[in-house]
C-alpha cells in the first residue's frame, strides 16, 4: 500500500518560500522577491611573534551584514521609496525597523527577519520594453545595522 502521507509529521517537508510579508516601520507593504538575508563573522587573522607555528590563528571578528534587495510592482503616484531616499543628506536619513516573515498556512509567522535601522541604498526604476508582456517591477536595496532571527 502506498503511503499518502497522512501520518507524516509537519517537520518532515521544509518551508515553502512563496508566502511572505514584509512589514516598513507599522506599514505591511507587498513584495514579489525579497533577497539578501545573510550575515557574516569578519575573520581575524593573528600569529604571535614567538608562535613555534609558522601560521595565522583565525578568531572571529566584526559582523558584517549585506544589504536587502526587495522588488515589487509599480503603482500609479506611488513614490514612497523615491521620496525616502530624497530625504538623505549629509549623514542623515530616517531609519526604519523592516520585519520579514515566512508565513505558515493560515498566514502566521512562521520564522521572521527584523532589520534593525534600516534604510535605501539604491533603487532603480522598471526597464521599458514595446513589445513586452510583464508588469513593471522596481528595486529598493536597504542596508540596515543589524539583522535577527526570531
């Protein structure tokens, strides 16, 4: 008899990642692909003068962040990320907490990704094409100072 998998745990099958939400500071905005969650430990290298190995020991060092690429639809007289990225100057921007999850089911929160301080970096605007037949996506890239797993 063939199994039909009812007896299986949940635990058994690994996420699907096409259910998400992305909430800006207390707004919940729609993305079609969210990327760029990663973090890393700076390698420090080190040898003592009078070391009898003749290598490097490796500790870890500074944690080192990438920035987050989201892109999504263009809107009618939406320009909320133009006018975000307008309000840099000298050293000076509105960070933001962005709160990234993968959803289960019924839509709860599954796993989430907090940015701490987040804000743009770039964005870039949707390519033009005449004969094309696809909805026009923008980029926002953010850096942020600090990303957490919960």
């Amino acid at each position: 008899m063939a199994d039909d998998g009812s007896a299986q745990s949940s635990a058994v099958w690994p996420m699907p990642k096409f259910y998400f939400q992305v909430k800006w500071d207390d707004k919940e905005l729609a993305f079609q692909e969210v990327s760029g969650l990663d973090s890393e430990a700076q390698v420090i290298e080190y040898r003592a003068g009078n070391s009898k190995e003749f290598t490097t020991i490796k500790m870890p060092g500074i944690k080192k962040y990438g920035n987050v690429t989201m892109k999504k639809g263009v809107y009618k007289g939406d320009n909320a990320f133009w006018d975000w990225l307008k309000e840099i100057k000298m050293n000076t921007i509105k960070r933001i907490p962005v709160t990234i999850s993968l959803l289960d089911e019924e839509g709860s929160p599954a796993m989430t990704w907090k940015l701490a301080n987040a804000w743009p970096t770039k964005i870039t605007g949707t390519d033009f094409k005449s004969d094309g037949n696809e909805v026009a996506i923008e980029t926002i890239e953010i850096a942020h100072e600090g990303l957490t797993l919960e």
